[in-house]
C-alpha cells in the first residue's frame, strides 16, 4: 500500500506527539488521589496508598460517611424553593429572596 507523503508525515506526527505525551506523563510521575478525610488540606503529600485489602476497606467506609457538599446558584435556589409545593410559602423562601 504506498500512501502520500502527507500521510507519511502526518502519523510521524502523531507517533511524535503520542512519544512526546507518554514521555510527560512519565516523568510527572503517578497520579496521587486526594485525601477525603482532610478539611484543610495541610498534610503534605507523604501518605501512601497500600494495597491491603483491610486498609482500603476502612477507607471506602470512610467515604460513605463524608457528606456531599453541593454549591448552587441564589437564583437557581429560588427558583427549586418556589417551584417545591412545601417550600414556595416557606420562611427560607422569604429569606433567600430578601439577599
């Protein structure tokens, strides 16, 4: 199969880049999950996953205890307070649309 020197060119590029791509990734290093338990994130970098199964267990369990933070917009929750049947007469309501 000949193909056009343009071809040709263009997958040296890409070999290029895919070599260049792997070659960046290897020298940042592995990837390091962040720590869910810290608030403030003062601990430095130094801890080590393991792969023992009774560690990673404990974590996992520590992870469905954590609460989801969720952020919204004041005006999408106005909207969500008005639109509920329960919440559109509420207190909240009337102090969401006061700020």
């Amino acid at each position: 199969v000949t193909s056009s020197p343009q071809m040709q060119q263009q997958e040296l590029a890409q070999m290029r880049q895919r070599d260049a791509n792997l070659t960046a990734l290897a020298a940042i290093g592995p990837r390091k999950k962040r720590k869910l338990d810290s608030g403030g994130g003062a601990s430095g970098g130094s801890e080590v996953t393991s792969g023992s199964g009774s560690s990673s267990s404990a974590s996992s369990s520590r992870q469905q205890l954590r609460q989801r933070i969720t952020r919204v917009n004041l005006r999408d929750f106005i909207l969500c307070l008005e639109q509920d049947r329960s919440t559109a007469r509420s207190l909240t309501l009337y102090k969401a649309l006061l700020k």
